[in-house]
C-alpha cells in the first residue's frame, strides 16, 4: 500500500470547495446576518456544538464569505474588520486585555501608530501607578498562563497573591477604574469616529480551563458593549456553561450567567452520517477497497462505525489511528476487524480491554474446558460491563470480530450471532485467530505465526517442488525467536485456507513436497499437548482436504506418482491407511471422517503399496522405516496377517531397534513428561501381533545397552502390557482347559449311567 498520510484534522477555510459536511449554507446565512445586523450598542453571538463537531470550519467558512463581501463591497459600503482573536495562544504570554485592546487598535484606519504607542504606554503607566488594576492584570496572567515567571513587570510573587482571589478583582471592577475607562471610552469614540464595523472571533473556548473559560467570558461580557462589535464565540454549551455557573448566585434564583453575555444562540448543523462515512472512506480508501460488503461488514458498520462517527474529528481519529496501525501487521490480520477492533480502542474501551485482557478464554484449553454454567457466567459478567441502550449492538460486534465469544451469550437468545467456523477465522487471520490477536495486540507478527505471504507462495502454482521443499525445512529446523519447529502450524493455516477455497487448483508441488518430507515429518514429534494438533495429524489433514478439494483424475495422477516414486513407505502406508479407516475398510481409531478418497483409488493404492512392502522385505531395506503401524495395516489386509505376524514376531526377536518401533504402534504416552512415560492402554491388533513371541523379544532386548532409554522405555513398557496380555491368555487357557476336561469327566459319567441303565 502507498504510505498513508495522517489526517491533521485541520478545519477548512474554503466553502466553495471544501464543504464536506454541508457546512456551507448555514455559514452564508450566518454571515448574511452578520453583515446586515445593526450593533450600535454591540451583539454576541454563541456557536454551539460538540466538541470536535466542526465548528472551527464553519467560522472559517464564515470569515470566507464576509472577505468576499468585503471584496465585492461599493465604496459607500461598510467594511467588517475581522478579528480572530485566539485567548489559548495569547494566555502565558501577555496580558490578555492589552492584547485584546493592541489587536482592536490595529484595526482602526488613521492613527493607527500613534494610539497603539499610547496604548502600550498607557498600559504601563496603569500597571505601575494603579494597585487594583495591577492586581487584576497578575490576575488574568496567572489564570491564563500559571507559572510563568513575569507579567509585564509584575512578579510571579504578586502574581500568586492575586490569583489567590479567585478570580474575585472581576474585570468590571478594574474596567471602572479612571485611568482604564478612559482609554476604554477613547477606544470606544474611536470606533464611533471612524465608523467601523468590527467581528470578534473568538474559537476553541471548550479548550481552556475553566478559571480561562470565565475569564474570557467576562471579558466579552465588559468589552461586549463596544459600538458595531459583533463577537461570534464558538464552544461547546455542556463545558462553558459548567464553566460559568459556578459564578452564579443560585440561591436567589439569578439568571444564569451566560445569558448576560450570549445575546443569540444557535446550534452548529449535524453532519449528516452519510457524509462523514465518506470521509472515513476516502481516508481509509487503502484499508476498504477489496472489502467484501457481506454480514461480517453489516454488523461492523451498522453496530460499530455508524454509532462511533458522529463528528469529524471521530473521522480524523478513526482514521489516523488505523493509519498508524496498519503498516505494522499489513496482510496479517484482517484488514476490517482492524478497522472494528481499532473502534472499539478509541470509543468503547472497556470492550477493547476485556477482549485484550480474555485471550485464554477465547482460545486454548481455558475455552475448551470451560462449562456451559461457567460460560454462562462468563457472558454475565460482560453484559455487567456494558449496561446501556447499545449492548445488543456490543455483542454482535463482539461476536463478529470473535465468533467463539458467541458461546457466552447462546442463554440470552440474541438473533444472528456469528457462527463463522474457526478455519475461516483462521484462513483471514481475523482478529478471532490466535495468529490475528497476537499479531494485533503485538504490533507485530507473533514468532509463532505463518506469514500469510509465506502461505500464498505455497499455494500457488507457480511455486515448484524444491521450493516447497526449502519452506517447509525451514519450518522443521525451528523459526523465530522462539526457535520452536512451526510445522505444525503450517500445515494447520495451509489446510483452512484449502478448507475455505472453491475450486482450488490443486497444489502439485505442495502435495509432492508433503511426501518428500515424510520421514522428517512424522519425526517431527513434539509435545503439543493434550489440546493440539500434532504436526504429523497437521500434514494428514492437509492432505485430506486437498484431496477433497481436488479432481478425482487429478488426484489420482499425483497419488499413483508419488506411491511408485520411492516416497517414505512409512508415510505411503500411513497416508493409505487413514484413507483405508475412513471407507471402513479397516479398523478405524474412532474417527469419523468423511472420505478423502474413493474405494477403487484405495485399493489401486493397496497394491502399489504391498509390492514395495514385499520388496523392501526381501531386500532388507525396510528396517530403516521409523514406523510401521500402517505398514503391518497395509501388509495384512486383504488375508496377509499370519505373513506379516511372522515377520514382525520375527525380526523383532533378532532386531532390538525394529522391537522399540514395532512397540510405538502399541503404546500411548503421557504428554508432556520428560522422559516420556508410555503405557499400553489398549489391547494391540492380535490378527498380526503374536504377544507371546514379542514378550520373549522384549525379555530379550530389555536391557539392551545399544539401545537409546527412549527405545528401552518403549520395549519395557510394552513388556508390562503385553505380560500382562500372555497372563490373562494362559489363564483363559488354563481355564478352557479345565472347563473342557469338566466337560469329559461328565460326558464320562453320563456315558457310565447309560449303560448301567
């Protein structure tokens, strides 16, 4: 994307061009009233509007059309003097009466210099000569500007003193002085003289404090009375009206203060949603171009961004925060759950904190486990958080950015929550995603997260085998900080993004790489957990799914290929044999899955398979295969088991090695333990395992030093499983036995009392 550019959420000044909002019209009305309004005894009018609304635009606009009005004015026409008077830059510099004055002299046509020198000198003769006025000037300065260390010669001492008054030396007692009035009443003739017609901004009054706000505001109130003086001040009511009724005497039942001051009122135009969204748009054009207009959007308009973007400056904030965002995690997360989730930060931050600070109850073992009470709770305490009008609009949002927080709210019965699989959560690495939240909340992406660039590349076409084969080394060796293997994970995102295409291509190279690697990847055995994936299921699944993903004839090619080609047997035989359990053609581990492959492909599979079985037997090769579960499965269907029992029972005598991995088809593990703990949990297949014959192996090889602990684990293990197994085998014997010779002793009997019969 080009490098966005931040919204400097500067007002505009031109409303025959820049009118966004629909400002305009309201502006030239305004000014019309301005220009034709009489104010022999002067007029203050009040710009109402909330804060960030726009109203340093309209004044702008406003001013735009008075000057043209000047421009276009005949010579009998009076002139408006503007006057853009801005007390938050003034405040902590200078006076802010003497400012106010120097600024209203200026503006006077003759004798410009020579009332300015008077003024300024007039000025410091009052503040050397006048005890009050020089109180009321450290006043106003330290009000304005605390801390500064000099006043036009008053000292920050004097100055102290004075604003410890609060405010009590009001700017009509110090006006009232001779010295002042004079120079008020000179100011005033002057005015009169010269016939001038003057208009007094005054913007951004919500922005001072509020000592500042009444100070200004009495101000205007004293100097309101200057001849042709029209002020326009703009505030917003809720934070200047705080500001002023706490100088009104409410307990006689006094007007409030600011209707002594404002003499007309009206109320800023509210920008029209429509016209704001397309603000945002051309703001975030880069962020919003490809977005899919479906119901994930809906919700993320309708109950996130058109109840946050009231104002422009909610657009310049929305925006410019998205904007410094977005470079960061570009194409890693999905770009509208940014958009929402960046929302919620700015105008909901007690959602934007409960989702940041509920990571293991969205994914992981906590969501797993959690129970339908405990979510229930869970789900409570939210709603809890987020009392109002809007909490239903909360929660589909929620639930649109995070499809498993659906399962908090199912006991409210709240219509239309997102019931978005994880995969595709996944595939478009929303914010739902593991790899989405860290990437977000990080900034960056996760060491433990599949660049989607990394994924896009091994999807497509053009990538060729080695290609496919160099990636996923890298993700075998270990990667990022963390230096864990991620292939597991690789596999996992590669398969949803399978899951969520249509009519993939199917990825030749990828497939071909998968079986090129499959000695390191069904080593690639990790402790993942009780809740996790395993990297070697990972790859299975994969497969799986391009095959359902892909053309039969297509399949079938690559399949026939890869199965004559000399790929790992091991991985030949398990991948056939995973295909094999879900057509039920043999023993499943309780799997359910639909099938990935059709019968007759299977069983062509099947004899390519028991062929280079049978020739790695009798070459001697097959001894190097780390696994052969799937090997025995595959040799001893269709009426091969006493073959393949003998040859396990066999080489499992003569081989320690080939025991310990004949024992891993046999044996589970406890997860996590170090060293590994194994047991036999379940009965192994006695169509080609002969227990008696791999006991004696295991006595055998028990301790056998040239073995690793692991192999020497695994065959003891297997000894205590299957003593056991070839004890409950004698004792069913001896049993048989017994009950059969029982059976003798009474047909012996029986045979006796018929003949003595």
């Amino acid at each position: 994307m080009p490098n966005p550019q931040f919204s400097d959420d500067n007002p505009k000044s031109n409303p025959w061009t820049e009118d966004q909002l629909g400002f305009a019209p309201f502006a030239k009305r305004l000014a019309s009233s301005i220009i034709e309004v009489e104010a022999p005894n002067g007029y203050v009018i009040g710009l109402q509007g909330a804060w960030g609304s726009g109203k340093s635009t309209a004044l702008n606009f406003v001013q735009a059309v008075i000057k043209k009005h000047n421009d276009e004015a005949a010579e009998d026409q009076k002139q408006i003097h503007i006057i853009d008077f801005k007390p938050w830059i003034v405040s902590g510099h200078q006076d802010l009466i003497a400012s106010f004055f120097k600024i209203m002299t200026e503006k006077l046509a003759d004798q410009k210099d020579a009332w300015t020198k008077r003024g300024k000198a007039g000025l410091r003769t009052l503040r050397k000569n006048v005890d009050p006025l020089v109180d009321a000037a450290a006043s106003v300065g330290s009000i304005l500007a605390p801390g500064i260390g000099t006043l036009g010669g008053v000292g920050l001492k004097l100055a102290s003193e004075a604003i410890k008054k609060s405010g009590s030396s009001k700017l009509d007692e110090w006006l009232a002085e001779p010295s002042l009035q004079s120079a008020y009443d000179k100011l005033r003739s002057r005015i009169v003289e010269q016939d001038e017609k003057f208009l007094v901004i005054i913007d951004d009054i919500d922005r001072l404090t509020q000592v500042e706000i009444r100070t200004i505001m009495q101000m205007v109130k004293t100097l309101g009375r200057l001849p042709n003086v029209v002020y326009l001040l703009a505030y917003d009511r809720g934070i200047v009206w705080t500001a002023l009724e706490q100088e009104r005497d409410k307990s006689k039942n006094a007007p409030h203060f600011v209707e002594k001051i404002i003499q007309q009122e009206v109320d800023l135009p509210r920008p029209k949603k429509n016209d704001l969204l397309r603000m945002l748009d051309v703001e975030i054009g880069f962020l919003t171009q490809d977005t899919p207009q479906d119901e994930r959007w809906y919700h993320i308009v309708t109950d996130g961004i058109q109840k946050w973007i009231e104002y422009p400056r909610d657009v310049a904030r929305l925006s410019n925060a998205v904007k410094f965002t977005w470079p960061a995690i570009e194409a890693e997360v999905d770009p509208q759950d940014v958009l929402a989730i960046e929302g919620l930060r700015l105008f909901n931050p007690i959602v934007f904190e409960w989702i940041r600070h509920n990571r293991d109850s969205f994914f992981g073992s906590n969501w797993g486990m959690m129970s339908e009470k405990r979510r229930e709770k869970f789900g409570d305490e939210f709603l809890d958080k987020t009392t109002g009008s809007n909490q239903e609009s909360i929660i589909q949002l929620l639930c649109t950015l995070i499809p498993a927080a659906s399962k908090f709210f199912e006991h409210k019965r709240i219509f239309g929550l997102s019931s978005e699989p994880y995969y595709k959560v996944a595939n478009r690495r929303g914010i739902g995603s593991e790899s989405g939240y860290d990437t977000y909340f990080s900034l960056h992406q996760s060491a433990e997260t599949i660049s989607r660039r990394v994924l896009d590349k091994a999807l497509t076409p053009s990538t060729d085998r080695a290609s496919q084969v160099a990636i996923m080394q890298y993700f075998l060796a270990g990667a990022g900080d963390t230096n864990k293997p991620l292939i597991g994970e690789y596999f996992q995102d590669l398969r949803y993004r399978v899951l969520d295409s249509q009519d993939m291509p199917i990825p030749k190279t990828l497939f071909e790489a998968i079986f090129d690697l499959g000695s390191e990847i069904l080593s690639a055995n990790d402790d993942v957990g009780a809740f996790a994936i395993s990297p070697r299921d990972n790859a299975f699944l994969l497969l799986a799914a391009i095959c359902k993903n892909s053309k039969s004839s297509e399949i079938s090619s690559v399949l026939d290929e890869l199965f004559l080609s000399g790929s790992t047997l091991s991985f030949c035989a398990e991948f056939w044999g995973r295909r094999a359990s879900e057509n039920g053609l043999i023993g499943s581990d309780g799997r359910t899955d639909e099938p990935a492959l059709d019968e007759p492909l299977i069983r062509k599979l099947h004899s390519t398979l028991v062929r280079r079985i049978e020739a790695g037997v009798h070459d001697g090769s097959i001894i190097i295969e780390p696994f052969f579960y799937y090997i025995a499965e595959a040799w001893a269907f269709d009426g091969n088991e006493q073959v393949v029992k003998d040859w396990i029972s066999d080489t499992s005598l003569i081989n320690g090695k080939f025991l310990a991995k004949i024992c891993s088809g046999m044996l589970g593990y406890t997860v996590g333990s170090k060293p590994r703990k194994y047991t036999m949990h379940t009965r192994p297949r006695e169509s080609y395992y002969d227990f008696s014959k791999l006991l004696t192996a295991a006595n055998k090889h028990e301790n056998d030093e040239s073995l690793s602990v692991d192999e020497r684990a695994r065959i003891k293990a297997a000894q205590r499983g299957l003593s056991s197994i070839v004890a409950a085998q004698q004792r069913d014997l001896e049993t048989q036995a017994q009950i059969q010779a029982q059976a003798a002793i009474n047909a012996a009997d029986t045979a006796e009392d018929e003949t003595d019969g």
